[in-house]
C-alpha cells in the first residue's frame, strides 16, 4: 500500500493506490469514491483496506472519531454481505 508524502495530495488521483479518482475531465466516476471528514478523497475500497489498519487520513493524519469508524465498519459489512449475496446466486 502507498503511503503518500505529508502534506502532498492530488484531486485526481487516489492517495493509496495513485489510480485515477476521475475519467473524462473529472465529469464520470471511475470507482465509488469515498470523503474522509477532513475533505480527502479516496476509492471507497482503498480507503476501507486502510482504515482497517489505521483510523487517521493517510493524508493528512486526520483521526477518524470512533462514531464515525464503528459507521464505516457496518456498512463494509452490510456491502460484503450484499456481495455475497450477489455472488451465491
């Protein structure tokens, strides 16, 4: 996993993984996004890998409140299990 620089960050590429957030001048989403409360933008599936490991923002060292965190988690779950769902049948 990337760990970027302090400090450094970009409105169109993924702090974690540097793939692009955005196609077509920013008009198309090419993943799900996700917003951490400080504003940084990551793929909704690197920001969830990294918050399993790390509750700040790997941008900016933000501490995500544990409220928050515990809300991330249920859905990550409650996607998961959709997800299973969709592939069993």
């Amino acid at each position: 996993m990337h760990v970027p620089a302090a400090g450094k960050t970009s409105e169109t590429e993924c702090d974690i993984c540097l793939g692009e957030l955005f196609r077509d001048g920013g008009c198309e989403f090419k993943k799900r996004l996700r917003m951490m409360p400080c504003s940084h933008t990551f793929h909704q599936s690197c920001i969830w890998d990294w918050l399993l490991d790390d509750r700040r923002c790997p941008v900016c060292g933000y501490a995500m409140p544990s409220e928050k965190r515990r809300r991330v988690e249920e859905e990550m779950d409650s996607q998961r299990l959709r997800l299973a769902r969709v592939n069993i049948n």
